[in-house]
C-alpha cells in the first residue's frame, strides 16, 4: 500500500523580505514559489504571483506546477533524496509558510504567519533522469512537458518528475493549518520524527528541523500510521472537498 511523503515547497522565513505566499481571511492562499534569480530551471513569476513579491529579478523554480499536478525535484540534493524512494501510488503531501494578508498587495501583510498544508498529488508516473518528455506515457506527455525541469530538455540525471494522478490531486482551495503553536497542533498529533518518535511543541528535535528534508511520514501499512493520516484527511477534508486517502482502502 502506499506512503505518504511531506514536502515543504515555495517561499520561506529566508524569502521573507522578497517573496511571501499570501493567506486571506477566508482560508484561501496563492502559493508563491521561492526566487531564484540566475538559477537553473527557472521561468519569470506567474502574473497572480507578482503583487507579492518585491525582487527586481522575477526568476522562480515555478513547482509544484498545480495547474499540470506535476512535481519535480534534484534527488541528489540531500534534501530530497528519500524522493527517489517513491513509486507510483504514493501521496506527495506538500506543506510551507503562508502569511497572513488582508488585500490583494504586498503592503497588506499584517505580520502574521503559519505553517500549513498545500496540497496533495497521488503519483501515477514517475519519470528518472535522462529521459525526455515524449517518455511519458502519453495521456501524460502535454501535463509532463510544462514543468520546470524539462525547461532544458531531457530531464538531468539526478532529476524526477512526479505526475499526478487527476482523479486524487489537487490543490487545496483552502489551506490547512499544521497548528505548530499548539501543544496539540495538527503537526503534534499527527507526525513523528523520522526515527517514530513523537514531535512536541518545545521538545527536540525541534519540528522544523524534523521535517527540512522530504521524508516519509506515514506507510499504511501499518495501523498506527494509518490512524495519524486519517486525522490529516479529517482536518483536510474540513476545509476542502478532498479526500486524501480516497480509494486506498484504508
């Protein structure tokens, strides 16, 4: 059965003078991406994007592409070297920083800011370093070819793109909050540390440094695991029309 894996994606606290993904008063969110000004496998800021960044540069690494429900990522980076674990049936779960926003501006950020769930594609295709975008199966070939990392042709070779299966990804309309202030926050409750032992508020290792790298958080195979992602689907599907584990038999 399937593992679910957490990713922290977009702009965070070191983008926080440049590049701020936006939270309104409702729940809804626009996900900023982090720059990258001279970076590799960069296009300019999406439009709807721009009022939230202040960088002469409008370099991004535009991923997740929600629209495509594609991910990609550099395995060899130590970050995300437990992605090339993955395989197809997986859940990619991805998590960042927003901020609270009370307009449509860079000048309405009040100050206020939080960890939150993004996102979740269920992963139909995997595509390795080396192969080119016609690879892909190809129902798969238009979504495929609009990441960022084929901007240059052939993926590298350290490289993976994640495709979303469509029936079981999305972009949630309304983020989720992790809850990392509370004692009994969302994150506390429900994930472990990458050797199962249990995340506290002002414990150690502290939850940031737990969850810097992609990691597996949950297998469902194993109950207990099955019982932590199901009060994540819970809070999920509280916000959203979006059921994580849709399918799974869990």
């Amino acid at each position: 059965m399937s593992q679910i894996f957490l990713i922290n994606i977009g702009a965070n606290s070191a983008h926080s003078s440049v590049a701020r993904s936006p939270r309104f008063s409702n729940g809804s969110f626009i996900f900023v991406p982090f720059p990258n000004p001279g970076g590799n496998w960069i296009r300019d800021y999406p439009s709807f994007c721009r009022p939230f960044v202040r960088t002469t540069s409008l370099d991004t690494h535009d991923d997740p592409d929600w629209q495509n429900l594609t991910y990609g990522d550099d395995c060899a980076n130590g970050r995300a070297g437990s992605l090339q674990r993955v395989t197809e049936g997986d859940i990619l779960l991805f998590w960042g920083m927003l901020w609270g926003n009370s307009g449509d501006s860079w000048h309405d950020f009040d100050g206020s800011y939080g960890w939150y769930l993004f996102g979740a594609f269920r992963v139909a295709e995997i595509l390795f370093g080396g192969q080119c975008v016609t690879q892909a199966r190809p129902e798969h070939i238009d979504r495929a070819r609009r990441n960022v990392h084929f901007t240059d042709g052939p993926l590298p070779k350290t490289h993976r793109v994640f495709i979303g299966d469509s029936r079981y990804s999305t972009q949630f309309v309304r983020a989720v909050d992790l809850e990392v202030n509370r004692e009994e926050g969302l994150l506390y409750r429900t994930i472990r540390t990458a050797d199962r032992k249990p995340l506290t508020l002002n414990g150690t290792p502290k939850w940031n440094s737990s969850l810097r790298s992609c990691r597996p958080v949950w297998n469902l195979d194993i109950p207990t695991d099955c019982k932590l992602a199901c009060a994540v689907r819970d809070a999920i599907m509280a916000a959203n029309d979006y059921n994580l584990l849709a399918d799974t038999r869990v």
